[in-house]
C-alpha cells in the first residue's frame, strides 16, 4: 500500500494508541489527525459520518472508514498482517485471542483506564473503584503470564496489543504496577518489539 491510512486520535487516549501500536508494528504507512475532544470535535458532523458514536479512534484506509479500537486491530491484522500469529484462525487460539479482546473492553476500560481517566482527564469516575478493579485485573494477570510470554497464544497477538496502552500507563491513573513483576516483563517484550511506538506521557501522581 501506498497511502498512509488515516487515524483520527487523540494522542493520550490508550485505545488509540493501540492501533497506533498496531500500525506501526505491522509498518503501515499512516497519517495522525488529532481531534480537540475538549471542544468537541468527535460530535462534529463531519466526523459523525466517520465514526457515528463520536469515539475515537477512527481509521479511513482509502475509503474504507472504522471506528472502535479493537474492530481496528482486527481488521489492520486480518488485511495487512503476513504473519499468521497477530490474528490466528484455529479455534482455540482464535476464541483466546477473542478472550483478551473482550478483557481489554470490559475489565481494563473499567479499572486502569478508568482510573486514568479520573487523574489525566479530570473525568468524574469513583477512582477508588477503579483502582480495585485494576489491582484485581492485575492479580489475575499476573498469574495467568507466569510462565508465558504473551496473553493469547506463545507468539505476540493483537490481544498483546489491545492490553498493552492502559497497562503500560496505569501509574498515570494512580495505580502501582510495582507488585505485579510478570505483567512489567511482558510490557518490555511488548516495548522491545521492532517499530514500537509509545504513547504520549502525562505526570504519575500517588500510587495505590
């Protein structure tokens, strides 16, 4: 391919940077478009008729428009991967990677990234709850990857990906990823990947 697919994002939100990540390690050429959120540009009708919940991120590969951050990293992987392992078709890694997909929507939206929403966005969450919910993620985590490299499957997998932004970040959110040593070598295997990107840093306020 040769015109750069259109991310529309904005540059702290983890679910962004995910298909970020994704894009810059399967090497897709790629255009950032940063949408002022603050003042409501998501809720615009021009972006309405790319992304009609008015979430980011949102992706326009020439003419094809998405929106939602896991349906993304399917799609970029099941159109641009050449390597089997990022989206596996055998069932049961197939249904695994589906598993960790719906973790990233559910348990991480609620725990780390909610948390984080509360310290960097100043959004009105119960940010107690939050980092309960994170720390018991975490807990989990941290068991299932003793002994494993990735989430998923023995190879990296867009289940790595969509975990990744939230977790890597949750300090930010006020939550201590100091206890859980797995789930911090797994984040440097991610890191380590070749054409990793990282996401924008905000301050680490007091951790709990």
């Amino acid at each position: 391919m040769t015109t750069p697919i259109k991310l529309y994002r904005h540059p702290k939100s983890g679910h962004c940077h995910r298909v970020e990540l994704m894009l810059a390690l399967l090497g897709l050429p790629y255009e950032t478009i940063d949408l002022d959120l603050a003042n409501g540009a998501h809720k615009a009708p021009d972006f309405l008729r790319i992304s009609p919940f008015g979430l980011v991120p949102a992706i326009d590969d020439e003419g094809y428009v998405l929106a939602d951050s896991n349906a993304i990293l399917v799609y970029l992987a099941g159109t641009y991967a050449s390597a089997p392992n990022w989206l596996p078709r055998e069932p049961r890694a197939a249904a695994e990677v589906q598993r960790w997909l719906s973790v990233a929507a559910d348990n991480i939206y609620a725990g780390p990234c909610a948390a984080r929403l509360v310290k960097v966005f100043g959004v009105d969450l119960d940010h107690g709850a939050a980092v309960s919910k994170a720390h018991a993620l975490f807990k989990v985590m941290e068991a299932h990857l003793h002994g494993r490299d990735w989430l998923a499957t023995d190879t990296v997998s867009i289940a790595d990906v969509a975990g990744y932004s939230y977790i890597a970040h949750a300090p930010e959110g006020g939550v201590d990823l100091a206890p859980y040593p797995t789930i911090r070598a797994w984040l440097q295997r991610i890191e380590a990947l070749p054409r990793f990107v990282g996401m924008a840093r905000s301050p680490i306020p007091a951790l709990a």
